[in-house]
C-alpha cells in the first residue's frame, strides 16, 4: 500500500467497478448460502461457507457506499441514510429468518438468503448490461 493509497488520491477497485463487485458478491453470496444449506451437517463445510458469506458480504461494503454516494452526490445525509437502510435490512433479514426457521427448520435462513442474494442479483442485472463491465466514472476530486 503506497502513501498514495492512503491519501484516496488513487480510486479503489471497489470505486471503479461498484456494479462488477456487486454482481460477483451476490453471486458468491447466493452459492455460498447455497452450499451452507445443503451441507450443514458436515462441519468443516460449513465452517468454510459460513466464512464465505461473512467475507463475502464485508467486502461488498465499499462498493455499496460508493455507489449510494454517487447517487447522492456525497452529501452527508446519504451516509446517514445508507447506514440506516442496512440496519432496516438487517431487522428485516432476522424477522424473516426468524419465521422460516419457524415454518421450515434451521436450515431455511440460509435459503432465504441465496434467494434474496439472487434477487439482488435480478436487481443489477438492468445496470450491468447498461455498463456492460466497463469501469464507471469516478468524480474528480476538488482540491481542498
């Protein structure tokens, strides 16, 4: 990591292709979720899958902020907003885990999650092929 990194002068990845990194999360998302509900009973699978998705998911991040940044020009109330949105989703998310594991077992969390994961995945799908993979803009910075 150079100095130049640290200062943000130089754009990450994850802020040249918001909707690449989303796509490929959702998709390891849903196939990790995935392999986590059919193969449960077997520890070491599931140690490796439930590590999957956790590091899966937290990688997402900073192409979620970017991307919800840009669409609000960076003002502070979008991050405000944004964090807010997540944490409703992580309400949701529980509640509706909550019922399926009360409906269907402990096992239906996590297909509850790959079909939400392929729904996000649904979702993206308008905007990728709009992008069609090419990296996306990244405002210019003002000096300060």
């Amino acid at each position: 990591m150079t100095a130049q990194d640290l200062d943000g002068d130089e754009p990450h990845p994850a802020d040249r292709h918001t909707i690449a990194v989303q796509v490929y999360g959702l998709a390891l998302n849903a196939a990790f979720l995935t392999g986590f509900a059919l193969l449960a009973h077997v520890s070491a699978a599931a140690l490796v899958f439930m590590l999957g998705v956790g590091l899966v998911g937290v990688t997402m991040n900073p192409a979620m902020v970017t991307r919800v940044q840009r669409a609000g020009n960076a003002g502070p109330l979008v991050n405000t907003i944004h964090s807010s949105f997540i944490t409703l989703g992580v309400v949701i998310g529980s509640s509706a885990g909550g019922l399926a594991i009360d409906a269907y077992g402990l096992r239906a969390p996590l297909w509850l999650g790959a079909a939400l994961a392929v729904l996000g995945l649904l979702a993206l799908l308008p905007e990728r092929r709009r992008t069609r993979g090419l990296a996306e803009p990244v405002p210019a910075r003002t000096p300060a």
